[in-house]
C-alpha cells in the first residue's frame, strides 16, 4: 500500500507539472501509480476522472515456481487482471505490469537463462500488447550479480525483439542515491548494451505524504 501512495503523489505531481497538450497521448511510463488486485483497489476509471491519470502499474507478476509468469505467482495472464487492462483502456488510459518486487518468488531467479527470462517477460507482452514493462528488481533478485545479468541480457533480448516497447527497470535507492548494487545495475547495463529507457528509484519515507517529491522516474543516460 505504501507503493501504491507514493507512487500516486509522484504521479500526481508529474501531471500537474505537464502543460495540456503533452497530457492528451497517453504515456505509460511518464505517469502511472501503483494498482494492486487485492486490499480494496480504487476503480480505476473513477481515479482517472478526478486525477488525469491515464495510466497504471500493476503488481506484481512473479514466477509460479517455474520460468512462467503469473499474477501474484497463482493466477493466469488470462484472466481478472487482463479484464481490468481491458476496462483501463476501455476508459482512455493505460497500464504497465510490473514483474518482481520485494517478496515472493521472482524470475529473475527461476529463469535460468537470460533468453529464457526474455521468453517469460515475452508472454507478458504478448498477452497484453504491451508499450511497457516494468521490472521490479529488489531483494535477492537485485543483490546478486548473476540475476542482475540475467536480468539485463533478458531486456536486450525483449528490446531486439519489441524495439517499440519502453523498458524500465524499478529499483531501490538510499537517500544519497543508488546503493553498491544499484550502482552495478546501471553499470552493468551499459557494459552489456542493454538498452533501458528508464530507471526508476524508490524514495520511501524521505517526504510527507501531501509533499510534492520529485518523481522517481527518470529518464535513463547510460
């Protein structure tokens, strides 16, 4: 839940910054608090009219103890959740999944391969003819080098593939900026050539909740 509220104030004030005209096409990166399928969601529609939102991410997409990607890890591409993208964009808005997170089992992890993790994060764009994905990579997934090198050989591989698609890698962050291991992320990536459109920091508890803070999306210059 505490995503969910800073993600909506830094969305807020990203759209409140944005002159009218840059607000008519819908960008699912610019702008789009977290939405969750559990803990009494708002109606997306209702935010979008009282807000201007015109996107979300979803949480979370996680492994189901294999390299196949499932909702909360249980429940299919298909089903509730495909509904709900269908109702957001049925109302002018939009959505980016976000894959990972903090908790539960990631495929980063059960991917053994960077191919075979751009197969799974394939799925999910293919299920939903995706503009975006977001990973979410934190925990175990985000403190080891090889999942992070899956990680960034498996987004090469998509953005080959999706050339059209944005990619955005969330990640945690200290006060003072990126720890050891978001440090290596970014390196990595331009080592790798992995060409990420977007990172994404999480400033937790450094703002009240009514303070305008600026967004954590910033455009990637690695």
């Amino acid at each position: 839940m505490k995503r969910f509220l800073v993600g909506a104030v830094a969305a807020a004030c990203a759209a409140m910054l944005l002159p009218t005209t840059a607000q008519a096409a819908v960008n699912p990166v610019l702008a789009a608090p977290y939405l969750y399928q559990w803990g009494g969601q708002p109606n997306p529609a209702t935010v979008m009219q009282q807000t201007g939102i015109k996107a979300f991410t979803l949480a979370f997409i996680l492994s189901d103890g294999t390299c196949n990607p499932k909702w909360d890890g249980n429940r299919s591409l298909t089903g509730s959740d495909k509904t709900l993208i269908n109702n957001i964009r049925a109302a002018g808005g939009d959505a980016v999944p976000s894959i990972g997170g903090w908790s539960g089992n990631k495929l980063g992890q059960f991917c053994s391969s960077p191919s075979a993790l751009a197969g799974a994060y394939q799925k999910v764009i293919d299920a939903y003819q995706l503009k975006a994905i977001d990973i979410d990579i934190e925990a175990a997934e985000f403190e080891n080098n090889t999942t992070q090198d899956r990680v960034l050989g498996a987004l090469k591989i998509v953005k080959q593939k999706n050339p059209g698609v944005k990619t955005v890698i969330t990640m945690p962050t200290d006060r003072t900026g990126p720890n050891s291991w978001g440090k290596r992320l970014v390196t990595r990536a331009k080592e790798l050539g992995a060409p990420i459109d977007t990172w994404a920091v999480m400033p937790f508890d450094w703002a009240a909740a009514a303070t305008c803070s600026p967004t954590p999306r910033a455009p990637s210059t690695a």
